[in-house]
C-alpha cells in the first residue's frame, strides 16, 4: 500500500500514517494495482501472480493458490467499493 499511504510527521502528534486512497483498504482489497480503479489490470495481477505461485495471489490469506483465491477475489471485485 505504499502507493497510497503518506508519512506526515506532525509537531505535536509524532509520525502518522495516513491512508490518502479513496476508500479503506479493507474494502478495495481487489484493487491489487493499488491505483484507485478497479479493472482488468487488478483481474491480470491476480491471475500472473497466481500462475508464478507468487503469494501475493493469497487472496484468502489461508497460504494456498486455490480456487478459493479466486473466488474471494471475485467477489470482492464484484463488490466495487470505488
Ligand atoms: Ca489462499
């Protein structure tokens, strides 16, 4: 998420993170390309990390490739929080 997180460090507050992206990343976890659209570039990065056994295609978290991946995919895309 680096793309879409600012470092502000403020005088009083310390270091904050701030997510400058336009919705939460717990609801734009389909927008693998991190650029704030939802499209086939995000379906494409899914799919060539899924065929390089690449885990960042562990949509699921649960440390398999499978289809599960895919589906928890799916329906998050099919969700479009943008
Ligand atoms: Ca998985």
């Amino acid at each position: 998420m680096a793309g879409t997180t600012a470092y502000v460090a403020g005088f009083y507050s310390g270091l904050q993170i701030i997510d400058v992206s336009d919705c939460p990343p717990s609801t734009c976890l389909a927008d693998l390309t991190n650029d704030g659209l939802l499209n086939f570039f995000d379906i494409s990065a899914l799919l060539t990390a899924f065929a390089d056994a690449d885990l960042a295609a562990d949509f699921n978290s649960d440390g398999l490739l499978n289809f599960f991946d895919i589906s928890a995919f799916m329906i998050e895309f099919a969700a479009s929080c943008l």
